[in-house]
C-alpha cells in the first residue's frame, strides 16, 4: 500500500515537471520536432507551438489524475 502512494506521488510529480517543462521551453521542442503541418492548419499561425503548450497541460492534469487514483477507473 505504501509503494503504490510513493509510486503515484513520483509518478505525479514528473508529470508536473514535465508539463510545465512542456509549456516552458515550448519554443526549443518545436524546433527539435520540427512544425506540426495538422496543428498549424486548424490552429493557425503558431499552431505548433499552442499544440505544445495543451499537450504540456494534459500532461499536468495526468500528474493530478494518477495523484488522486483516479486512473483506477481506467484499469490502469
């Protein structure tokens, strides 16, 4: 019981880094991966960049869902 509380904190806090580190250095990731043709056409100019900047917020929210437990639902 007690691993699987440490195991979702740890879980959750790369998350949490990793979203805000998503959101953060959004600019740098886009120019590594390159522009995102799907996310500049329905996202407009600067598409690629706002498509970093929710993944990095899902990617938070996933730190606050395996937090809470909430994946459990999910059978994961």
């Amino acid at each position: 019981m007690i691993g699987l509380i440490i195991t979702r904190i740890i879980l959750a806090a790369i998350c949490f880094v990793g979203g805000v580190l998503m959101i953060v250095y959004r600019e740098r990731i886009a120019r590594v991966f390159g522009k995102n043709d799907l996310a500049e056409k329905y996202l407009g100019a600067g598409g690629t960049y706002n498509m970093w900047v929710v993944i990095g917020i899902l990617v938070f929210f996933l730190g606050a869902v395996i937090l809470l437990g909430k994946l459990e639902y999910f059978g994961l």
